[in-house]
C-alpha cells in the first residue's frame, strides 16, 4: 500500500494514540554498559508531552541498566487474542533517552503521584522504600506497525504519522 488517503492516516493515527491509552504497562528494554540485552516490563504514566514515567527498583537489572546506558526501546503491542496475524501484531516501538528524576525535584512529587492516583496504594508503600526510583523515559523517534506492509513513522514533535 503506498498512497493512505488524509482521512485514513488520520484513522491510523488515532489507532496508534488509542493503543497506547489502551496500556497501563509497558515493555521495556534495556542494556547494560556492556551491552548485554535485557527486557522487562513497568507500570507507567505519561506526561502531557508524551514523556513516560516509570518506578523501578534498584533490585531489577533494568534500573542499574538504565542507569549506565540511559537508552530504552519500548513496545506497546496489541494482545495476541486481539490480533487476527500474529505474524503482524498491532504494535508501537519507540525509541527514548531516559533520566532519573530526584527525589527532590518537584516533578518527582507529581509524576509518583499521578502513579499512585492510576495504580492505588501500592505505590504508597513503594514511596517509603528507598531502592525504588523514578525515570523518565523521552522518546525521541519510533515505528508503528498495524500489519505486513503498513508500518509508519511517528513524529514525536506532534504525534503525526508517515508512511514507510
């Protein structure tokens, strides 16, 4: 397919934003300063500049990981029992420059907050727990595929789509 008519790309677009708004989690991957791959999931919110916030323990690789090697890729992806082609599963791949927020900067506060708004009181608990981290998660280019032969560009300025 190479010509998307205005009104499809647009019908696209919305897709792409309402998979995302469809997830509470996201996978996550990372590698350590060596390079060595890792793939996990988190929790998240997002920001309204499309920044994403995670609060990981120091405990799970991919926060020493991130740490280290402040890059991560992340999916979103629709579940296999939505999808009718495995082979060619609706998914968003975007590609972020991550950096921890400290404790006492003021949108600490806000972005744990707004986890703890979404997820409840486990997040308070978390609070008090000194190995548990705040990262934000920028993204900086990414894909989004909805099958074979359909896969777009996201701007990551306006959230526009272009076609492969």
């Amino acid at each position: 397919m190479t010509d998307i008519s205005h009104q499809e790309l647009e019908d696209i677009n919305k897709r792409y934003h309402e998979l995302i708004a469809s997830q509470q989690t996201l996978l996550l991957s990372t590698a350590s300063a060596n390079s060595v791959p890792d793939i996990s999931y988190a929790p998240f919110v997002r920001d309204d500049a499309g920044v994403f916030y995670i609060y990981i323990s120091e405990m799970a690789c991919h926060t020493a990981n991130l740490r280290d090697n402040p890059q991560a890729s992340i999916l979103f992806i629709r579940p296999e029992s939505e999808s009718p082609q495995l082979f060619a599963r609706e998914r968003a791949v975007l590609s972020c420059s991550a950096s921890e927020i400290n404790r006492n900067d003021a949108i600490y506060a806000e972005q744990v907050q707004a986890l703890q708004d979404k997820f409840g009181e486990v997040v308070s608990v978390l609070r008090s727990l000194p190995d548990f981290h705040l990262f934000a998660l920028r993204p900086e280019n990414g894909r989004y595929v909805i099958g074979f032969g359909r896969a777009f560009v996201i701007n990551m300025a306006d959230g526009s789509l272009r076609h492969i």
